[in-house]
C-alpha cells in the first residue's frame, strides 16, 4: 500500500497509456509528465502568491487579502482574470515581435528545468546523464530574455534595468554553479537522480545529506544566496528596483505578459528550490528513516514550500542592497569561498573517515568567513550606526 502511494502517479500514467498502442506510449508517457509539471507549478505558483501576501501583510502589520473568497483564498483567481482581461498596451516605438517573446521566453526556458528534477521516485521526465549541467545551461537563457525584454521596450528605465539584471544573474550564476561543483565531486556523477540516491541512505536513522557535512552546509548556504540573487529576490531586487528603475526590465508590460514574467520569477525560485533540494538536503528521500512511508513526492514539495517560505520570509526583512555591495559581495565574497569550499571537499574527500576531517574542514571554512568578513567590513569603514527621528 505504502509503495502504492509513493508511486500513484507513475501507476496512473502507465494505465493510460496503455490504451494507446506500443508504439506511442512512450511518446505519450511524456506528454502526460509535460501536462503534469505545466499544471503542478503554476498551482503551487497561486498559492504561493498568497501566501506571501498574507505573511508580508502580517510581518507589516496588515491583514493582506481577504475580500475576495473567504480569508481571501479567491484572490489569486481575481488576479489571473484582471491579467487576462487588461489591455496589452505596446510603446509605439517598441520591437513588438521581441517585446512579445521575452516573457513567452522565459516562461518556457524555466519550465524546461523541471524536465530533469527528480520530483519522487521513478518521476523524473527525461533522466539524463548530465542534468546537472542541462539545468545551468537551460537557466542561463533567462538572461537572454530578460536582456530581450529591456531592449525592445525602447525605454531607458527599462534597459538600465535589463543591464542590472543580467550582470547580477552572471556574476552570482559563477558562484551557484562552483557551490554544485562540490555536490558532483563528492558524487563522482551530473545525474541528479544518482546525486538523490548517494544521500539517501541512513545510519541509526539519520540521513546521509550532504548539508549536514562542513562543505556540504557551506555549499548550501553559498548556493542558496546566489540563487535569491539569480531569482532578483529580496534583497538583491535592485533590477526591479522601484524607487530607482519604476519596475525595471518590465516596465512597458502589462496584462498577460507581465502575468507571464511574474509566474517565471516564482516557477524560477520553485526550480532552484528544487534544485537545492536535491543537491543538498537528498531531494525526495525523508529527513528521518522512521519517516520513509510517506510518498516520496510529498517530501520533494514539502522542501520546496520550506524553501519558498524563508524566501518569504527574507523578504519581509532584509533591506534592498546598493549595487556596488552586491557586486562587490559576489564577485569579492561569495565567489571565493566557493572555491574555497571546492579545497576543502577535496580533503573532506580524501582525509578519509574520522573526526580530524571534520575539525579540519570546518576549522578552514570558519577562518576564511571570519577573515574575508573582518577585512571587508574594514575596507568599507562603516562608523557606529546613530537612530534619531526626523525633523
């Protein structure tokens, strides 16, 4: 029954096609994972929405929505139809084929991401050798269309936005992709099935995930703060930045198409999540062995939404950054420590068992962070904070 409920999805998929002759099942098994993922996320995309206007109306001391359905549940339907029903408005000057491609581009380059997670057992769509690296190299075509979308506005606002967006994305895209560097080092494979299943193994009912090792939770936390830059989150939101930019690269789009990007920046941040999911916290397995009845799929979404809350959360929070503290933070910190953390796997690798290594790595990591710390915080001089109210 339990191996039933883990594999439902796969069982139902199989009983339909088996209707269709041998020759187009396979082509139909894929269609149906398609249909799937392009029904799963977006859903998970409404709920989202909703969730983070109600917690950032409750962080600020407001109820957020709550008009429309009971305790407001109806609004991310009243919103849908508002971005359906708004008139598509198109600056006269504007390139209309790329200005109307850009979302379109980037709402599909995002969604070919989830062809190589590995959602739950046996529920990956195309499970290939190198998905890892499909994965960054499908997510780097974000930047053409983003880069898309500021040019053929023929808006300097816009633009500008574009620029900030694309150097932000490629200078924190380094140091995400050098933090999972570790991951397949460790693994010794760019299959991101066989990366979930070297953690998912336990000893005395505790799992074997890489984040909890010394280069294993460093390289979670650098992948996890470039990849809140590379989805242009809180606090490194500067290409949307409204006091600055009006809205940035998306700034002459409205109805569906700006519908379009806002659901590719948060399918983005779920596939990222996912990512990070699977690369350090053992993707669908369960975070103890006495819980491995549950569905393995349950435990895959139920990382993503953790994930999604503290993105959530970061927002409601931390203030927006300069732009020379976030190049300077990727490119002077958060990159180097990620070739640090590279070093130290190497040795965690090859010290052997013990508890030396994990003194060793640990000691190293913790020296580095305290040092590049000190000596960035000296450099910037930042003098002692004063509080007084406005006059």
């Amino acid at each position: 029954m339990i191996e039933k409920a883990d594999q439902i999805f796969v069982l139902l998929a199989h009983w339909l096609v088996s209707f269709l002759p041998a020759e187009l099942q396979h082509a139909a098994m894929v269609l149906l994972g398609v249909v799937g993922i392009i029904a799963t996320f977006p859903a998970i995309f409404a709920l989202t929405v909703l969730l983070e206007r109600k917690g950032l109306g409750r962080m600020q001391n407001r109820y957020g929505p709550n008009r429309v359905g009971p305790y407001g549940l109806f609004q991310p339907i009243a919103d849908g139809l508002k971005s359906l029903t708004k008139e598509d408005i198109v600056p006269f000057s504007a390139d209309a084929v790329v200005h109307l491609l850009a979302p379109v581009l980037l709402v599909v380059v995002v969604f070919m991401g989830y062809a190589v997670l590995p959602i739950g057992r046996n529920m990956t769509l195309v499970n290939m050798d190198a998905g890892l690296l499909f994965f960054f190299a499908i997510g780097a075509s974000t930047e053409l269309s983003v880069f898309m979308a500021g040019w053929s506005s023929r808006n300097k606002y816009s633009l500008l936005g574009a620029m900030r967006a694309v150097a932000q994305m490629i200078s924190y895209e380094v140091p995400m992709l050098m933090s999972s560097v570790a991951v397949v080092m460790m693994t010794g494979s760019l299959s991101l099935n066989k990366i979930v299943e070297a953690q998912n193994q336990y000893t005395f009912g505790l799992p074997h995930w890489y984040v909890f090792t010394p280069w294993g939770f460093a390289g979670f936390i650098l992948f996890a703060i470039a990849a809140t830059a590379e989805t242009n989150r809180s606090p490194f939101d500067l290409p949307e930045g409204e006091s600055e930019l009006v809205a940035g690269y998306f700034t002459e789009y409205s109805g569906f198409k700006f519908a379009l990007f806002f659901l590719g920046e948060y399918v983005g941040m779920m596939g990222v999540s996912g990512l990070g999911a699977t690369l350090f916290l053992g993707g669908y397995s369960a975070p103890l062995q006495a819980l491995d009845f549950v569905p393995s799929w349950i435990w895959f979404f139920a990382k993503i939404m953790l994930a999604m809350c503290v993105f959530i959360w970061i927002r409601g929070t931390l203030p927006r950054l300069r732009q020379d503290q976030l190049m300077n933070f990727a490119w002077k910190f958060v990159l180097p420590l990620t070739l640090l953390n590279l070093v130290v796997a190497g040795m965690w690798r090859f010290m052997g068992d013990g508890w030396m290594r994990w003194v060793v790595c640990s000691a190293i990591l913790l020296a580095a962070y305290v040092l590049m710390a000190r000596v960035g915080m000296r450099k910037e001089r930042f003098g002692p904070r004063s509080y007084r109210y406005a006059e």
